[in-house]
C-alpha cells in the first residue's frame, strides 16, 4: 500500500492505493489546475522519499498518460 501526498502552492492532496500510478490517478487535478512547482512525498510501510517536481513536468504528467507512468516508474525506483 502506497500513500502519496502531493504538496503544491500551499494546497496537500493524499492519496493512498496499491500502486504509485493509482496513487497519482486519484489525485483530483487537472493540468490546468497545476500553477507551481509540486513535492511529493511517498511512504511504503517504513520507507520514505521526498521528490521535488517542477512546474513543467508536473503539468505534462497530468495532462499525459505515458507521462503520469514515467513519473510512477521513477518514483518507484527511487523508493528502491
């Protein structure tokens, strides 16, 4: 069980699901929404990792599947 906060302009979205891109799926945003940088913090039972993701690639993740799936494949391995 994955749980996933995404902190960005002042506003923390948590999710938690079996994997880390139903994790990013659930979070209720649009690109349009996304107007600043973003942190996201992954915890998997006694493992933590902080990732800072710019505004850019933030706003193409939501916007794009294959995006959102490069990011959860690289969250994963930095979970690692």
């Amino acid at each position: 069980m994955y749980k996933l906060t995404l902190k960005m302009a002042g506003i923390s979205y948590k999710t938690e699901a079996e994997t880390i891109l139903e994790a990013l799926t659930l979070i209720p945003l649009s690109w349009e929404q996304i107007k600043a940088k973003g942190e996201i913090t992954l915890i998997k039972g006694t493992k933590k990792h902080e990732h800072l993701v710019y505004l850019r690639p933030l706003r193409r993740c939501f916007a794009n599947k294959s995006a959102m799936m490069l990011l959860s494949k690289r969250l994963e391995l930095l979970l690692q």
